[in-house]
C-alpha cells in the first residue's frame, strides 16, 4: 500500500526465509568474516574470466539462500536481481541458471534494495509465493568496466572506494519464518552536479539523506524507531557528508546507531587498499544478508532501515561530462514478532 | 494475484489513461507514420551526442504522455524505465528530468512490457495511483555500442535487424479512462545455443514461444481471446521461427492475427536498410504505445497480448564465448468496458 509521498506500507510483512552472502578473499579478511556464508580464497572464483566469476558468485549466492530457504529451484516463482555489469549480464546468466521467471533490474549499487523491495511488493501483493531478490559485484570487473584494468596499477584519490567482491541473495515469501520487510521507500534522482567518478561517496550522499528524509516523512516514524540505520556505501567520505545534511535538516539520528555498509566491510588501517571504503552492488546486498540478518536473528537487532545508494552514471556519460545522477532506496527490515 | 505459473492477474485493471509514441526520421517513413505522435525530422533530435538523443526521445514520449494523461510532474508518482544503453544512462538521465521516484529495469528490447508489468503491479496493489512507464532506442547508440559507430559502415548479414530510434511511454492510473491493462506473464530465460548477435530473431524466437505458452496455459485463454498477438521485434527470421515452434506445440495461432513489432513498423522494400526488421526498446514501445493503443481506442482491436522480447547479451558476454539468453515478458490490454 502506498503510505504516502514515496514509501510503500507491506501490510503482510513478507518475511526473508533464507539469505546467503558470499565473499572474495579480501571481504574475508575483514570484520564481517564470520557472518559471510562463504569466503572464496581467489578472487578468479575458479573461473576463466572476471565476468564469470562475479556470475558465479551471484548464482553461489542464490543457490545458498534458496537452501537455507528449504525450497527448490522448482519452487522458486520469480528472481529480481541486477548488477553493475554493462547489460547486468551477471543477473541474466545467473537467471539462465535459477530457471525462473526473471525481472531485470538495475539502480547500480541500490540494486540491492531495489530488488528486495520489488521482490517485497511482489509477495505482499499475492503476486508471488517465493521470490529470489539479489545481486553481485566484482572488484576486478568493475575496475575494468568503469576505470582500469587491475592490471595497470592505477592510482587513485583519497575519495575512490573499492568494489566489492561479494554477492548478497534473499529468498522473499509469503510465509514463514524470518525477518520481516515492512516497508520500502523508492528513491527520487539527486543531482548536485559532482562529475568526478571517484568521489561517488560524495556524490550519493544527497540521494542517501532524501531518502531517509522522506521515509521519516511518510512513515511518520523517527529515527528513535530504528536500532541501526545504515546507508549502501557511501564510505568515509560521503557518511559525513550525509550526517551533516541531515543535521542540518534537523534529523535526530543521533537517536540511532548510523552506520555505513562501506565501512563496515573492510579495515581500512589494515585493509589500506580499500581507500574511502567498501562500494558495489555485492557491498550492502553481503552486509545486509550476510551480517545485519544475523544480528537481526540472534536478537541484537530488532528493526533495521537499509539505505542502498547507487551512483547511475556510466563511462560515457562521464566522458561526455554529464554530472552524477544518484539514488537511494530503503528497506525496513524488522525481527518477527517484535 | 498471481493467477499460477508465472502470470499476474490485475483485479483492478489498471487504465492506461495517456501513452505517447516519438520517433526518428526512417520510422517516420515507415507504415506506422501517422500514429507517432511526433517525428523528428533529423537523427541527432537537435542534440550534440547520440546518448543525449535518445534521451531526449524517452524525455519527449514521456512529457507527451504525462499531457494526454491530464497530469502534471508533480502528481506522477513513480517512474519505472530502462533501456538498452550501459547502465541505462537513458532511463536514469530521464528520470532526474521527470523528478519521481525511480525504479531503473533492464530487459533489454523486452523492457517496454517489463515496465508496464511492473507500473501495472504497483498500481493494482495500491503502491501508487499514477505510474509512468517507457523505454527508448536509438539507432546510433545501439550501433556504436553492441556493433560499429554507424559512420564505419559494415556490412551486415540478412538476419541483421534495425535497432528502432523512437521511444514510448505510457501512463499507468487506478482510475480514469483508457485501455485497461489485464495480466502480465514474466518470462524465463531462453537460450538455444545461439552466439551469432546478428541474429537475435532465432535466439529470442524461443523465449516468444515458451512466454506465449506459459500465458496461455496460466489463464486458460486461447488465441482467439485476443484479436491481435504480436512479439516485441523478431523481424523476418525470428517470427517464422515462433510460428512454427508453437505450431509444434499445438496452439492456434490462426485463431488470431499474429504479427511482430519488428516487420511492422518499418517497409521493407521502400527501406532495405532495416535488412531482416526493427529491433530495440523503442521498437516495441512506440508500435505499442503509437500504433496498438490507437487501433484499441478507435474500437478496431479489443484485446491485444503485446510478447516483447529480449536478447540479454552484452558485447563482452559475447566475445568471451557466450551464447545468448533470451527473454520474452507479455503483457495483455483491451477495450475499458468489454
């Protein structure tokens, strides 16, 4: 049911019946090792290609979650999943695979809780059963597809975050047991005409601060009403940013614990590679389905709002010296029975 | 509601209250002319790059649409696009124009029906009272990034099509008066095997085949529920392929008038530079949203299922080896008051 401006109420609560992250290598030196379901030793994933490996770590993804799920791939009704891939081709093959019904999707990093809130709308309106919602990225793919090739050793700012190499999938259904999607506020484009792709921190900052905004708004909730509120992956440079508009929109998040999906996923001081922060579709869709249902599960956490940022430009459109569209969308995710 | 399989039911049917069709130059030549409601006299549409053209287009179908609806920016509520360029810069670039909230989808030329499946769903379970849904291609950009810049001038082989520069966009209400939007069936991935992306027609044949199937056997219709059946763009190679599988496959098609968006828009003989048909988001889009809702409107057609198909291959899937995943999402309107 529309609440309101931009947020959608799911009056039945789907519920997230199973969930799976997986990880490469450096994601598994990090703090969030133990609440990955799989850490991956290379970054190849035993695959020929970089593109192939990201399709295998999304459809490693799915498979788990459809296990911890207890259902079949003959089961599964629908997958909304997308990624950073030119023609999400990582989404599309790994759908081949799944064999179900496939809707594409892509808000670049925001895919991750674009695909769980459509997944979400989908159950709540009876128009599914069970629906697999997710996504993956590829530190070496998105290297190669947005800067450079890994190989040539480019150097980068102090703003860059680091793609992750992960993949986050949640199985979405009608009933059982699990964590309950309540709510889902679709984000509106910002634009503050940042054009520099390694500052997208920066960039998705605005997009992230109108989301909650809006959330705030149409739910008539507060921040008080959240144990975590944690943005996709704005990293070390764009959470202060969005702290400081939200202060200044007079915003109590203060009431809350506001974290940062980017800078949860690695250690920077040991981890120096990662720069700014964690980013990429494979970053908040890990943390979320791989560390915060946990938390959600073990009874630390009882109601989560993930705001999933995604910076929709792509190679040309910077080349051509457009500005950065960005975008935020997010979930509500709360414990059962609470 | 899911009806079974893989088909929404839309109780409420949602009402297409105002749908444009633009185009470039060549469409304006074709057969379908006069049902555009705008036809650029020039390629560039008076921009300075090919990308900023077809953004142009989906911007001018979606502001027309937004007029014959009767509504302004500000009561739009969502935006549901994608299209075929690289992180769908299009669509995105789009909906910062628009303003709405924002859900990017990518099905490639099957987007125009994943769009309005979408739209149609939000509305018909109460998340939103006015959607827009559209998509857009255009000859260049589709050119110059899946093959050569059109100034290269290759030669092409007779399966060959021609990628559409139009856009459509439709306007998807809870209320009001227009064409009503009745089921959508989500396809599954189809692959056969083929790796040639000069011909998309055989590759996307089999996802027609198996979504129109899949429809039928989910609503218990038949062929002759509906007064026209037509696939997004399988063009001259493509369509005699799904005719003949489903022929195998004991459905009527005869019952019913069986065409393609591809062979319809343009004429082949007076314009041999189309080789086997149109292809692309747009192709679908502005035959659908130009063409089919005015024949629904003047009383000339009832019910029309509306099979847009889509090739989910991206130029590096396709040199690593790939073959090529096809998809195929149909989408059923008729007559408000049948």
């Amino acid at each position: 049911m529309l609440l309101g401006g931009q947020t959608w109420e799911f009056k039945s609560k789907p519920v997230i019946i199973g969930s799976a992250a997986v990880v490469g290598p450096e994601e598994g030196q990090g703090p969030l090792a133990a609440d990955f379901d799989y850490v991956f030793d290379n970054l190849e994933i035993g695959e020929s290609t970089w593109e192939k490996a990201e399709r295998k770590l999304l459809e490693h993804a799915g498979t788990t979650a459809l296990m911890h799920a207890g259902i079949t791939k003959d089961q599964l009704q629908y997958f909304v999943g997308g990624d950073l891939m030119n023609q999400i081709i990582s989404a599309s093959f790994a759908a081949r695979s799944f064999g179900a019904p496939y809707l594409g999707v892509f808000g670049a990093c925001s895919t991750s809780m674009e695909s769980l809130a459509i997944a979400s709308m989908m159950v709540d309106s009876g128009n599914a059963g069970y629906v697999l919602a997710g996504t993956a990225s590829h530190n070496c793919t998105a290297e190669k597809q947005f800067r450079y090739p890994t190989e040539y050793g480019s150097q980068k700012p102090p703003t860059a975050q680091y793609t992750v190499t992960g993949s986050g999938c949640a199985v979405v259904a009608a009933k059982g047991n699990g964590p309950r999607v309540t709510h889902a506020t679709i984000g509106k484009i910002q634009d503050l005409g940042i054009t520099d792709p390694f500052n997208m921190g920066a960039a998705m900052a605005p997009a992230a601060a109108d989301t909650i905004v809006s959330h705030f708004r149409d739910t008539g909730r507060t921040p008080a009403d959240y144990d975590l509120v944690v943005t996709g992956d704005l990293a070390s440079v764009g959470l202060p940013i969005v702290k400081d508009i939200l202060k200044r929109d007079g915003v109590p998040m203060e009431q809350t614990d506001f974290q940062d999906c980017g800078l949860m996923i690695y250690d920077r001081e040991k981890q120096p590679q990662v720069i700014a922060g964690g980013s990429g579709c494979g970053c908040s869709a890990s943390v979320t389905y791989g560390h915060i249902l946990k938390r959600i599960a073990s009874g630390n956490l009882k109601r989560v709002l993930v705001v999933a940022t995604g910076a929709l430009l792509s190679p040309l459109s910077y080349q051509q010296g457009e500005s950065i569209p960005c975008i935020a969308h997010a979930v509500a995710i709360e414990k059962e029975g609470i």
